[in-house]
C-alpha cells in the first residue's frame, strides 16, 4: 500500500515521508519535518518546522464524543512526537516539547514550550500545562486540570476530577487538579478532585493528597500532611540564580 495523500496537503521542503503514511485534506506540513512509517495525520493538522514523529502516531484524532467542532490540530516547530502516540483534534503542543511514545493527549488541551510528556502518559481533556514542565512515565492528568510553568509530576502519579466517585444522581461540575508555578507531585501519589497544589510546593512519594497544599511546603502521607518547609536552594529563584552565575563563570 501507497502513502496517501489528499491533494489539498501541503508540504514543506526537505520531508521525509514514511511508508504507509496517511494525510487528510487540509494538512500543512513545515519545512524539514520528519515523519515515520504508518503515521496517520488527519484533516486540518498543522504541523510546523523541525517536527518528528515516530511510527504508528494518530495526529488530530477526532473524539468519539463531546462538544464540536473543534480547533484544527496544531503541532509547533521543534517538536518531537514518539512512535504510537495520540494526539486528538483540538489539542496544541507549543514549541520545542517531546512527547513520548504511548502517550495520549486528548481533545482542547494546550501544552507549553520546552515541556516532556513521557512514555504512556495519559493527558485527559480541556486540560492545560504551561512551559518546561515534566511529566514522567505512566501518570494520569485528569480532564479539567492546570499545571504551571515548571511543574514535575512523577511516575505513575494518578489525578482525579470527579468528588463522588460516579455516584451522583445530577449532572455535576468535574473538578481536575491545580498545580501553580514550580509545583512536584512524587512517584505513586494520588490527588483528589478540585485541589491545588501551591507554588514550589512538593508532595512526597505515594501521598494521597485531601485538601490543598501551601506554599513552599512538603506534604506525605495518607493522607498528606505536612512535613517542613521546602529548603531554599531548591526554590526556582535559587536555582536560576546559581545557573545564571554558573553561566557568567564560563
């Protein structure tokens, strides 16, 4: 079997096309980008610059269910996508991120520059992520969910967003997970819906996290508690400041 192709696609100079690929109508494909074999990129993808994508990925795959139409795909420079991955129509991975293989991204959800998405991750709808942020092997973000800048999530870490536990007899708001600005969430912990992890905040390995969590504060247990203050040279302000004189000393 052929690539195939619509003939409304367009591509950039200098792509390297797969076997077996597959591109629907309306696709923009950038300059240099890489594409490998079986890809399937469906209608009104925007790939831009120096993105790649690894075998068997699903770009712009349409949702079996939920609020239409939605945004185009869009995928910006720099961007590498691991083989198999899926990412759904609606969603928008900014510059320079990586996300790996397995991983699912689902509908209206944004992801900033400079940020991993690691193997297996699961990021579920209407969900945003901001710049340089880590996301490990395996964790789960639930839909409706925030994350800021330079967030860490640990492996297998695992976010909810309904309070009763599909038990309600109403129709209720789903409620994901908050995390400000410099927030870590330790491997195996486990956060309930609707809360908020403060700012530079850090919840320890396998805590399952009940009510929301201050500021520059270590929280374990089950459920989490909190433990002590997050030492200063691990705040973002302390270690920018030593990358910048380090920079400075070469």
């Amino acid at each position: 079997m052929k690539n195939k192709r619509d003939s409304s696609v367009i591509l950039g100079q200098d792509v390297a096309i797969g076997e077996h690929v597959h591109f629907g109508p309306n696709v923009v494909i950038g300059d240099r980008v890489k594409i490998g074999h079986h890809v399937v990129i469906k209608e009104g993808v925007t790939i831009e610059h120096d993105v790649d994508i690894g075998d068997f990925a699903i770009i712009g795959n349409p949702p079996l269910r939920g609020p239409s139409p939605l945004p185009p795909t869009r995928i910006e420079a720099g961007t590498r996508i691991g083989p198999r991955a899926i990412i759904y129509k609606g969603a928008l991975i900014k510059r320079n991120c990586y996300v790996a293989d397995l991983a699912t991204i689902r509908e209206r959800v944004i992801i900033g520059d400079h940020t991993i998405i690691g193997r297996g991750v699961a990021i579920e709808n209407d969900t945003e992520i901001g710049s340089r942020v880590k996301i490990e092997t395996n964790a789960y973000i639930t839909a409706y969910s925030n994350l800021g800048d330079d967030v860490f999530i640990a492996p297998a870490v695992v976010t909810s967003n309904d309070p009763t536990a599909a038990r309600s007899s109403h129709p209720i708001r789903l409620k994901g997970i908050t995390v400000k600005t410099g927030g870590r969430i330790g491997a195996g912990a486990v956060i309930l819906p609707g809360i908020t992890i403060h700012k530079e905040a850090l919840v320890g390995a396998g805590s399952v996290v009940t009510k929301d969590v201050p500021e520059k504060v270590i929280v374990i247990g089950n459920p989490a508690r909190i433990l002590k203050a997050v030492p200063e040279e691990q705040w973002l302000s302390c270690l920018r400041s030593a990358a910048q004189n380090e920079n400075h000393l070469q």
